[in-house]
C-alpha cells in the first residue's frame, strides 16, 4: 500500500466511503456530497472518476465481491467436502462483515 498512487489512494477513499454512505442510506436517499464529504475529496473529484452514482455503485459492489472471492480464494477449498465449503463461504462473508462493519 505505501507504493500506492495517489490516484488510487484517493479511489480507494471514495470506494470505502460510498460503501458507508450506500449501506446507511441505500442508493436512492445516498448523495455524492455525503460520499465526497466522508472520503474527504472533492465531489468532482468522484465525477471524475466514476462518472455518476450509478457507476459508483457498480464499482463499490465489484470491491466487495473482490474481497469476498480474495477471502475465499486464500483458503484453499478445491478438495474440501461441500459442507466445508458452504461454511467456509459463510464464515468468510462473517469475517468481512467483521473487518468493515461499513
């Protein structure tokens, strides 16, 4: 993370803050003045990324299910049982949940 442009810094800032800001108000009632305002960056700086609510949406839902499949993936479950894998899928979604409660 510290060899981390400061483009995707700052990506990254919006990305966490809208995941926030869409859980506690769900997309309709959530603004891009409340996601800017949380991440500490300017609104046209998330247009400028993103383009609009829509997009952004899109691409907070892409994060999570990318750390919900790094999650899964980091726990070697080819040769498991299904009934292993079923509570490994569980107890991964559990342990993100955890880590960002967001």
């Amino acid at each position: 993370a510290k060899n981390m442009s400061k483009g995707l810094k700052t990506k990254e800032k919006i990305l966490t803050a809208s995941k926030g800001v869409f859980s506690s108000y769900g997309f309709h009632a959530a603004t891009l003045d409340q996601i800017a305002k949380r991440a500490r960056v300017p609104k046209p700086l998330i247009v400028h990324y993103f383009g609009g609510k829509s997009d952004l949406l899109n691409a907070t839902i892409e994060k999570i299910l990318k750390e919900f499949t790094d999650e899964l993936q980091s726990q070697d479950l080819e040769n498991k049982p299904a009934s292993i894998r079923i509570d490994s899928i569980f107890e991964s979604n559990i342990s993100l949940a955890k880590k960002d409660p967001a």
